[in-house]
C-alpha cells in the first residue's frame, strides 16, 4: 500500500487487560488463552497429563505438595475423604494419615521427615493436632509425646552402698521418654525422692517403659542435693537436671547412677511447659531452625503463633513459646521468613518479628502494612542469583499481585491485568496457590473456582512492564492444587467437572 509504513512487533508482550481494548499496547493482546512465550513470540502451552502417580489412581484431590526427603522427593495427596497419600512410600495406595473433613493440611519438612496440620482452610482443625510422617510409608503419628505415667512403670530410688559420687542430702529422680525423631518429653509422674548419705551411688529400678514403638530411650533426670532442714517434699518444686550419660534404651528397667552436683548443667526443668500434643494450625513453616505454627482452632488463639525450641521442631512451650499480636475480624493466614526477618500476614494487614535471641515471647513485632497482607497460599518466593538467600517475595491479596521486599511495591506486578484479577470471585481466595519457577522463570497462580491457571512469563525481567500474561484453562477441568518439583516441574492435582 502506498505511503503505508509496516508496523513491526520484534516481541509479544502478553496480556493486557487494563482499561478499554483501545488503550491496549499494540506489542500486547487484548485477550489470550492457553499460549507460553518463548524467544521473539509464543505457542500452545504443553497438555495436561493424565496420570502423575506412574499409573497409580488417585481421584478427587484436594492439595498436592512436593515433599523432599533426605534422599529424593515424592508427592502428598490429600483426598476429599481426608486422606494424605505419599506416593513414595512403599505401598503409595494406603493413607499415611486419615482425618475426615480435612480440607487443607499445613507442611512443614524437617530432617527428612514432615511434619502435617490438618486444617479447614480458615484455621486448624478444632480438636486436631500436628502430625508427624517419617517418609517410610508408616502412618503419620502425633508429633511430640506424652510423659512417662505409673502405668508405664513405679520407677524407685535406693542408695547402693557402692562407691559414688552422688552428695550427700535429698534428690529427688524422674524419667523422661525420647522419641525417634529426638522430642524429649515432660518429667514423668512417678519422680522417687531418696535421702543419700554421699559417696554413694544410686540404684534405680521400674524404670518406666513405654508401649509406643516410637520411644527409642527413657533419660533419668534428678534435682541438686537438697538440705533436709529445707526440704518441703513437694517434688514439683525443685529444679531437675539431666544426669551426664544417664539413658536407657526403652524396655530397660534398671540403671546405676553416681555423678557430682557439679556435673549436673543441662537443664530438664523446662520440659513441663511443653505441648504433649500440639495443636493444628493452619499453616507450618520453618524460621531459624524453629517450627512456625499459626491460626488454630477458631477462637482468639487465630492472632496467636506458636513457635518451637531452636533445633526442635516438636518442643513448643506454652509460655514462652508464643508470639501475638491484636487480635482483628481476619485470622492469621500465612508467615514467612525473608531476609532474616519472620513475616506474618492477614488478609489485609502484614506485621514483622524478628528472633533477638530470647524466648518467643519477647520478640517484639510492629505492624508493616494496615490495608495490604495476603491470601493463604499466596506467597511464592524468589532467591537470588546464588540459589541461596531469599531475596524477595510474590504476594497475592485481594488488590492484587505485589513483589514485596520488606513492603510493598507498586505498581503491582499484576499492573497490565488488573481488570482481569477485579473480574475473579473474591470467595476464591482461600483456594488460590502461587508458585514461583525460577529456573525457567515463570509464575503460576490457581483461581479454582474460576477453573483459571494464571501463567506469567519474567525471562525478560521480574517487572510489572516486562512481565507477559497469560490465563489458562481447560474445559471441564478444574484446577484444584499445583506445586513444583526438582525433577518434573509443575504438577498438577485437577478434577473433571460437569
């Protein structure tokens, strides 16, 4: 055509849906579905297969989670019968744990083993609590444990007349069960005082025993001596100490001990603070070496978090092992460590807390954000070129999908499709996931009730301008949980629906 000059597009650019199609940029569309960018344009995005069990049928799943093991991955599976399926364990078909109106389920990995919240989506479930799954394809069990009871042995204290070192005065002993994944429970019931003369070693006998094959080893445990002019009999009043090299195997009853007050250093007497039974949350993450557990059961602990003993996953003490902050009409929905700093957010509000090497308690937390937090599974996070150090995260909430490094930024990496997220149902929130591939660089976000995967492509810059949109979706497919793999990448748990 005369006098026409050719318009070239060198790169599509994705979706814009923001404002009239005539503000559309011309190196944008207006409307796409089902396509991923690659270098200089686009094509069909790959199918959905299947079967992602290796032919093993699983129907009606509600969440999909990768889980690391120590030595390889394999997926959780929790059906809408409340059923979580591993499928590496040796018999992948069986439940590992069965809890019936489970809609969601908190995961946290530590050491190999993970660690499962049964939860409604909203909170932890009323009643429930945190299990523990060793990986092998044995049933998950509570995590923790309860203390030593009479029923499992009247443990009793003698002087031997054998030379010791035990001093002279009152002490009084106590038993403390260890599991196979290193919880040391409370003091048992049964805590035998004996007078010893000095110079002696004490002989212990009935030392409990526990019917839980979980128990692997039975710790004695016994105060400093106690002066008979002072001494109240009151066998909770008194500190108690491990004594150095004083276990047993569970199922021995009988042990020998001598030791020097001196000697006794490690303290046992904060183990009576502790859950036996730790309460589900709705979520579980990790934070300097330490379980995060938050939003129980529906009541005023949803502005409550737990938090365990460094290097203890299970040890949450009641006391100090709390942080809260004021209570507002929306629970807790997700926290997450970034640059050292323990985040926590609600729907619409995001505070901060950092660990200042004291309890939990004394931690001190300031509010972030009064208008913008996120949605429960709405943090995908980001690392650095290094592949070590978590540099910044992505956050869905209800205005939209923010990069947020400490606050957040704007415009909003969802900036070029707002129209298209004020079109979604608000009621979905609690059901949308966001996963972050930063090997091939893409970002995936599940609107299930809109039967939506939302694909956002940043080769090209982690940036509200270069990042290029696309929706997907398949008839009768709804998209119910997604999550990535090291080896297979994005995994999908999807349903047919009429």
């Amino acid at each position: 055509m005369r006098d026409h000059t050719a318009i070239n597009i060198e790169e599509f650019n994705g979706l814009w849906r923001r404002g009239d199609a005539d503000s559309t940029p011309i190196d944008h569309f207006s409307d796409c579905n089902n396509i991923i960018y690659i270098e200089g344009g686009f094509e069909t995005r790959p199918g959905i297969k299947a079967d992602i069990t290796n032919g093993i049928g699983f129907f009606n799943l509600l969440k999909i989670k990768n889980y690391e093991k120590v030595n390889d991955e394999s997926l959780l599976l929790l059906d809408e019968d409340g059923n979580i399926f591993d499928t590496g364990s040796p018999t992948p078909t069986t439940p590992i744990l069965t809890i019936i109106g489970m809609l969601d389920f908190g995961f946290f990995v530590y050491a190999g083993r993970a660690y499962i919240s049964p939860s409604t989506k909203a909170h932890g479930m009323a009643g429930e609590f945190v299990y523990v799954y060793m990986g092998d394809g044995t049933p998950a069990r509570k995590a923790a444990g309860f203390a030593p009871t009479l029923v499992d042995g009247n443990m009793a204290a003698a002087n031997s007349g054998t030379v010791g070192h035990v001093e002279a005065g009152y002490h009084i002993f106590g038993a403390v069960y260890e599991t196979d994944t290193g919880f040391l429970t409370s003091i048992g019931v049964v805590r035998p005082v004996l007078l010893a003369p000095g110079a002696q070693q004490v002989n212990l006998t009935a030392i409990p025993v526990s019917p839980n094959s979980y128990v692997t080893k039975v710790h004695i445990v016994a105060t400093r001596a106690i002066d008979p002019v002072f001494f109240t009999g009151n066998t909770d009043g008194y500190q108690f100490f491990f004594i150095p090299g004083a276990f047993v195997t569970n199922g021995t009853t009988t042990l020998s001990v001598s030791f020097y007050d001196s000697e006794l250093l490690e303290d046992a007497w904060h183990l009576e603070d502790l859950y036996e039974e730790i309460p589900a949350g709705v979520g579980l993450t990790g934070y300097h070496g330490r379980m995060i557990n938050w939003c129980l059961e529906p009541d005023e602990s949803q502005s409550t978090i737990l938090v365990s003993n460094a290097g203890e996953p299970e040890a949450f003490n009641q006391i100090d092992g709390l942080i809260i902050i004021p209570s507002y009409q929306d629970p807790i929905t997700i926290c997450q460590e970034l640059r050292d700093i323990l985040y926590i957010f609600r729907n619409t509000q995001t505070w901060a807390t950092q660990d200042n090497g004291d309890v939990p308690s004394s931690w001190n937390v300031v509010i972030i954000d009064n208008g913008l937090g996120s949605a429960l599974h709405g943090i995908a996070t980001v690392l650095d070129i290094g592949n070590t150090t978590l540099d910044l995260m992505i956050v869905f909430n209800v205005s939209g999908i923010f990069l947020f490094n400490g606050t957040f930024t704007f415009p909003e990496l969802s900036y070029k499709i707002a129209d298209l997220l004020a079109e979604m149902d608000l009621s979905d929130l609690f059901n949308v996931e966001v996963y972050c591939d930063t090997i091939l660089k893409r970002l995936y976000i599940i609107f299930p009730g809109q039967m939506i995967l939302l694909y956002g492509d940043y080769s090209h810059g982690l940036d509200p301008i270069k990042i290029r949109w696309c929706p997907w979706s398949a008839t009768g497919i709804q998209i119910n949980s997604i999550c990535l793999t090291q080896f297979n990448r994005l995994q999908i748990a999807a349903q047919v629906v009429p």
